[in-house]
C-alpha cells in the first residue's frame, strides 16, 4: 500500500472514531438514550451521570410540599413520593430515553425511564402508585394510570392536596384534589396545604421567596443562599430547595447580593 493510500486509510479511520465517540459522548437529546446508576433527586427526577431528566409525563409533589391524608392530618407528600422511587428502582440501573429538553428547566431533560429487569416504566408505575399526577407534554404512556389512581384514591388521591404546578407558584386559590377534600372545610385545608412556614426537608436548605420585582426578569420569586446577607433574614420562606439547579427550575432568580463572595 502507498503511503497516499496509507494516510487516507488512516484519516478515515480518524473520522469515523471522532463520530463514534461523539455519539457516545452525547449521551443527552432527543432520540438517544442512557443507561446507569441512577440518584434519585426527588419524585420527578432522576440524575445518570452528568445528565438529569424530569419523568416525561410525570408531575410529582415537591419535596417541601404539604398535603393532606385520609384522616386528615398533614403529611410531607413530596418526600414521601421520593422515597416511592427510590424503592421502585431499588438500585438497579436506570434506561432513559430521551424525549426533548424541559422547558423552563435549564438543563434538564425530559425522558421515559425504566428500571433494569422492568416491563412497566417508572414513569407509569409512580402515576398508578398515585404519587405523581399526568403532566403535558405527555409522550409516556400515563393517562390510563393516572384514572386508575385516582379511581382507586391511590397515593396522595387518598387524601387532599394541590396540582404540584399551582404549588410551585404559590396558587393558594388552586383546584383542591383527592378523595378527602371537604368544601365545608376549605380554608382549614388551604392553611394545612400552604402553611405561613414551611419545614425545611433534610439537605434542602436555599430559602425561596414569591416576589412581584421577580417579574421583571421573567421568575416568580428570589431564592437565598446560605452566607448571603439576605438570608438571615429571609424568614418564612415560600419555598425550599436542594440546589440551584431546583430553584431556577421553578423560576426562581438568585438574590443579587449573593453574586459575590462575601
């Protein structure tokens, strides 16, 4: 062989171990998939790797959410769902495959997960639980479940509770759910489901607050940082979150004097 056709060869070979290192690099997009460990960052999202993916279809209580339960008292609904994914997966390793970027939500992506050895997705199997309700855009297969659940008053139906999405934006006035709401109780509940001080969960420690100024840089509230000077004095806040990433995911904007170090 010549050295011309030696070094074509050569290049060749060069192009095709670029793009086939670049398809396996790119392990986030519509169209592709991934399979790994999964950490499970609360009940509507999972992290594999470096890439974290909302459940397609899914929308789960947050992790500092209230609801109510079938005898009335109030219970911490957003960590409970967590937890229900957590024992879904059970450890194994998680396929996700990806069905678009989350809008509004940075980074993240939405995807239809599934747990190694599973026929059913975690997706469909948390709505039939009924700890997550069905969420547009809905690509996974979750409708029938989510009848089913509420049917049956499965999960957070058997008691009282708000559209996870009216929580995040504060909508005290939202549409009450579950088979244990009373209308001749309603603003009882509504002091259950948003209460003046939220209980911070474990690890979850940036404070959010609603607020109208938010507005003009497209959020509905401010979150606070721990060593910012504003934290201190944030009391009450409207929110709580794990990261960053959670709090500018709900439309949240960082407090301006937490730009720099202190």
């Amino acid at each position: 062989m010549s050295f011309q056709n030696s070094f074509a060869a050569a290049r060749a070979f060069a192009f095709v171990l670029f793009f086939a290192l670049s398809g396996f690099l790119a392990t986030s997009g519509p169209g592709l998939a991934l399979t790994a460990t999964a950490t499970v960052r609360d009940a509507n999202s999972i992290q594999l790797g470096d890439v974290t993916y909302r459940l397609d279809g899914v929308d789960a209580p947050e992790l500092d959410q209230v609801c109510i339960d079938d005898h009335a008292d109030p219970w911490t609904c957003g960590l409970e769902a967590r937890d229900q994914l957590t024992k879904l997966i059970g450890g194994r390793t998680v396929r996700c495959d990806d069905v678009g970027p989350e809008k509004h939500f940075g980074k993240r992506h939405r995807a239809i997960c599934t747990a190694e050895g599973d026929k059913v997705t975690l997706n469909e199997q948390l709505v039939r639980l009924g700890f997550a309700i069905a969420r547009e855009p809905i690509k996974a297969n979750v409708k029938p479940a989510a009848a089913d659940a509420k049917t049956a008053s499965a999960g957070i139906w058997k008691g009282c509770f708000v559209a996870p999405q009216e929580f995040r934006a504060g909508k005290k006035d939202g549409q009450l759910l579950g088979a244990a709401c009373r209308p001749d109780r309603d603003k009882e509940i509504r002091a259950v489901l948003f209460p003046e001080e939220l209980t911070m969960p474990p690890s979850c420690s940036i404070k959010g607050k609603l607020a109208v100024r938010a507005r003009v840089t497209g959020n509905i509230g401010i979150y606070h940082l721990r060593g910012c000077p504003s934290y201190p004095a944030t009391t009450k806040p409207d929110r709580w979150f794990c990261s960053e990433d959670d709090a500018q995911a709900a439309g949240f904007r960082k407090a301006y004097n937490c730009r720099r170090p202190n």
